[in-house]
C-alpha cells in the first residue's frame, strides 16, 4: 500500500472532521449526517484499486481462478 493512499484517507478525514464542528455549531444536522456520508463513499471510492490490487495480489499467490 502506497503511503499517499493513506495521507489522502487522512485529509479527507480531517477536513469532514473540521467540516462537521462547523455544522454542529450552527445546527445542522442533516447536512451533518449527509457529509458524514459523503467522506465515507469518497474514501471507499479511493479504497477500490487498492483493494482491486489486492485481491489480484492474492490471487497470484495462490494459483487460484
């Protein structure tokens, strides 16, 4: 796993964490939950080819499909 990967899933984590005090203190809370909901697909959506990278990985070591 690169370590960029990682730095980019922690800017995402800190800026919906920033993001989300913001809209706690002027309350709202649905966009809230919306951007809770945003930053989780947006790291899942930067998680697939490293996922994709491993399952191929794994499939190379043991022969198999």
């Amino acid at each position: 796993m690169e370590i960029d990967l990682l730095f980019k899933i922690a800017g995402v984590g800190i800026i919906v964490a920033i993001l989300n005090l913001i809209l706690k203190k002027t309350d709202h809370d649905e966009q809230v939950v919306m951007l809770n909901v945003a930053g989780l697909v947006i790291v899942l959506m930067m998680l697939i080819p490293a996922l994709e990278e491993l399952f191929n990985t794994v499939k190379d070591v043991f022969g198999q499909w």
